[in-house]
C-alpha cells in the first residue's frame, strides 16, 4: 500500500475518505501524528503528518523511526516523502517539482538506524542508491498523466535545522554536488530502506537557496510558494492513486 509523508504545508490530505486513524504509540516511542488509512479516488491510501498536525515538531525532533515503524504497521510497502525544499540550483525555480535521485546528509545527533545494538542488532545496509528506481519511475509517469511538470534527478542534501542555512554553507553544499536543500529526507530515507520500504522523495521548491540569488529568504516568499505548490503535489499524488501508476500489494 502506498504511504504519503506529508512535510511543511502538508499536514493533512484534503479528500481523503478516513477509514482508520491509527494510534501514534509504537515501541520507539510516539509518532509525530497517528496513521491516516483513507481512501482517494477509490483507492487506499496511508497518510502521516511529519511535522505532526497542526505543525509543531522541529526537524532535528521528528522521531522518524517511529514515524516509519507506524507506516510500516499500518501497512505500508511503498513510501513518498513530501518535502518543501531550497534550490541550490539556480535553474531550479520556486515552484519546481523535483524527484531527486541522491543525497547527502549533513545532520547530527539524530537516531538514525534501527540497528543500533540496543533495538536491533547491528547490521550495515547498502544505500549506494538511496531512493527507489522504481517509485521514482511511477511518479513520473503520474506527473505525466496529470500534466505536471517534473524534473528527474537531483541531489538532496539534508541539514540540521530549524534555521535556514547560510551563503557559506550553501556554497560548500553547492561544490559538494547539491542541487536542492532540506531539513528532513534524512533519516527518513535510510529508516525506510531499513525496514525494505520503497521510498522516493517528491521535493517541491519553495526558495531560493542563502546566496544563490541577491537578498534574504522570507518567510512570507516561502508560504507564497506553499500555497500554490502543495496543491499541485496533491494533484500528482492523486494521480499516482487514479491511474494505478502506484505499485500495490
């Protein structure tokens, strides 16, 4: 079943039909939000507020590994995480739908595996390739149906947060091969991949990234960007959802 991580602006799914709402306890402690398991057009469908719901958690205090164990529980086999992001990339406007195809994470301190030797046992995974070919695959071919336009490819590069980044960091980022700038596709992704869920990031561009273009970052240039953009992601979701473009069990 197909799993949507709704981030900054997307806290909940406007049409879903609710037919469960899962609790939030897991045994790593509370998920940001219980586990929505609504219909969309027909079509079942698991959704969780990152941020919880109205937005109150931080990035560097989601508990993703509860977050990814509720999906997981309630049924999950295949994860989108919706994720309002910087562009590093000045041909990346705000706006701009991106699937990206890496990252890098630049976190800290965050719990970050389920093989930690104290809930699991140690164990090393491959992540050469972080996100799932083919769910990447299926949410273009949606884009395509809906007419949206998608840009494949990219490298996400996660920061800390909750404070924006500065020009000197975005330029290290830059040479480091980044392409656009989040909070939260880590640990999400490895969690994801722990737990051999299909994952595939969906990032929508709300800003320009410190320095990449002359003048400070609003908040008020950020929510402008929201508005428009997450009902453009909703209709790509749908999409995936309509037209069967999104694998099932």
């Amino acid at each position: 079943m197909l799993a949507v991580i709704g981030g900054t602006g997307l806290t909940e799914m406007a049409g879903l039909e609710v037919l469960k709402r899962h609790s939030s306890e897991t045994p790593l402690g509370a998920a940001s939000a219980g586990v929505i398991h609504g219909s969309l057009n027909d079509r079942e469908l698991l959704f969780l507020a990152r941020h919880g719901h109205p937005h109150k958690l931080p990035p560097h205090r989601v508990n993703y590994r509860a977050n990814l164990w509720a999906l997981k529980q309630a049924g999950a086999t295949h994860v989108v995480g919706i994720n309002a992001v910087g562009s590093i990339d000045p041909a990346l406007g705000s706006g701009a739908l991106v699937v990206p195809d890496q990252l890098i994470d630049y976190t800290h301190d965050r719990e970050a595996t389920y093989f930690d030797g104290r809930f699991k046992p140690l164990k090393h995974i491959d992540f050469s390739w972080p996100y799932s070919e083919c769910l990447r695959a299926e949410i273009a071919r949606a884009a395509v149906i809906c007419g949206e336009q998608l840009i494949e490819g990219g490298v996400y590069g996660c920061t800390q947060g909750p404070r924006l980044e500065t020009a000197a960091e975005i330029a290290r980022m830059a040479r480091d091969g980044c392409s656009l700038v989040g909070m939260t596709g880590m640990p999400e992704a490895v969690l994801a991949r722990e737990l051999s869920l299909d994952y595939a990031c969906l990032a929508l561009v709300v800003n320009p990234a410190a320095g990449v273009v002359e003048g400070e970052i609003t908040m008020a240039e950020i929510e402008q960007a929201l508005v428009g953009g997450i009902e453009r992601v909703k209709r790509l979701i749908a999409a995936l959802l309509k037209n069967e473009a999104a694998p099932q069990e």
